[in-house]
C-alpha cells in the first residue's frame, strides 16, 4: 500500500528517525530523509542505498517550503534538539527554551505552511512527541511543554483543516518511555538515574512498558496506512503494549492492536 508513497521524515538520519526511514523503505516507499548532520546523512546514504537526503535545518521555513512542495503523502518531523538535563533552577532562561525554539518551532512552521499553501488533500502530518508531555520532565527545562504543545497543534491544525475543507490529516505520537539507544535517551537516562538516587540499570527497569524504536516505527507506518480513522482523535501514546490514545491510556484501558 506504501509502494512509490513519498515519504518525508524531518530528523530521520539517527535514532528513532532513522528507525522509522528504514521502516518505510521496506515497505517500498520512496523516502526523502532531511537532516542537518552532514555526517550523519552521509552514514544513512551508505547504510540505506535509495533513500534521498536533504542537508537543511528543521527550523528554517525555506526547508518546510521545500519539503512540502515536493507534494508528499507522509511527513514525520521526528527530529528535536536534545533537552537539557538539569533541575530548572539550574538553568537560564534560553536554556529553558531549546525545545521551544528547535521542536516546537518546527512543528509550528510545518502546521502553518501546511494549512496555508494548497496541499495535496490526503497528506499525512505526523509530530513525534514524548511521554514527558503526558508526565512531565523536571531536570528538562520546557522539553515536556514543548512536547505537549506539539499535541496541542495537531489538535489545532486539524480543527482548521476541518473548517477550511482542506482534507489533511495531523497527528502526534508519543512514545511511553525513554529509549536508552536513541540521543535523547543516551543523554538523559544517566541523569535521572543520578536525579533519583539509583543506578542507571535500575533506572531503565523500572520503566514498564517501554517501547522500542521499532515499535515506533511501525505505528508510524500503521498510520500511514490510513489508520486510525479521523473520529478516533489526533494524540496517540505507543509503548511495549502497542498503541492507545492518551485518555485510554491513562484510564489504563486495552492497548489497540494494529488493524
């Protein structure tokens, strides 16, 4: 069903992004990856022959002009800055802020381009979120917010797409737990394990249901296969369990399995 799609994931050259390209490209999808790491984009190229790369930063609006000119099916904004990693009264203010002015900004000007240039009806807009959103972060400045603000805009962006006839879909996914092999993971499980006062292998353990990149990877295909329908909501939580919305997963209800 994906075959010849054209697929765009914004921050796809490491970690969950990278998980979630190679997840389209077996599914035969023609994947663009853009990335602002001229290293990393050129490890990928080596490692996933066939799929295209872009070098452009997610916050500059001629990268989301460009991207969305290329009329694309899908386009995942996995990409994020890396949060920090003290208590908040450690921090200055324009620390506070990166996710802000690196995730949140990039989400915005995707939102905003997408509602107001003529977009292919059909295309799929998908933010990677976090659990933070859900659960909050405290030694991550305003990572959580900024990733709740990214639930927030698909809630937005949809309502406005709905009332301007203009046939898009957004969503946001939020993966349950901290991956230990991704950047973010890598960067702050050391920390909280410190935070808490436990050793980091304890730390990891008691993360119940934590999901892989892979998990996320393959719900992020499962939605661009159509699913979920437009009345089951834009905010979806993944983990080990699979995949809910938030209000079901925080009622603990059954995980839904994939259609």
């Amino acid at each position: 069903m994906l075959t010849n799609k054209k697929i765009v994931v914004i921050g796809g050259s490491r970690g969950t992004g990278l998980a979630i390209a190679k997840a389209f490209q077996n599914e035969a999808a023609d994947v663009l990856v853009v990335a602002r790491g001229p290293q990393s984009l050129a490890d990928l190229t080596r490692d996933l022959p066939g799929v295209r790369t872009l070098l452009a930063d997610m916050t500059d609006t001629a990268t989301i002009e460009a991207v969305l000119h290329d009329a694309p099916d899908v386009v995942i904004l996995a990409g994020g800055a890396a949060p920090p990693t003290q208590s908040v009264m450690e921090i200055d203010w324009d620390t506070f802020c990166t996710n802000w002015n690196t995730d949140v900004k990039a989400s915005y000007l995707l939102t905003r381009h997408a509602l107001t240039t003529p977009v292919k009806p059909g295309t799929l807009i998908l933010f990677i979120s976090s659990g933070a959103a859900i659960g909050g972060s405290p030694i991550s400045g305003g990572y959580a917010g900024s990733k709740r603000m990214q639930m927030f805009l698909a809630n937005y962006a949809q309502l406005a797409s709905n009332r301007l006839g203009l046939g898009l879909r957004f969503l946001t996914l939020a993966p349950w737990r901290l991956m230990k092999d991704t950047g973010t993971g890598n960067s702050v499980v050391p920390k909280y394990a410190t935070f808490m006062g436990v050793s980091e292998a304890d730390f990891v353990a008691g993360m119940t249901q934590a999901q892989t990149k892979e998990d996320v990877a393959d719900a992020v295909v499962s939605f661009a296969n159509q699913w979920p329908a437009p009345e089951e909501g834009n905010v979806f939580i993944v983990s080990s369990d699979g995949i809910a919305t938030e209000s079901a997963m925080l009622k603990g209800a059954p995980f839904w399995v994939k259609r």
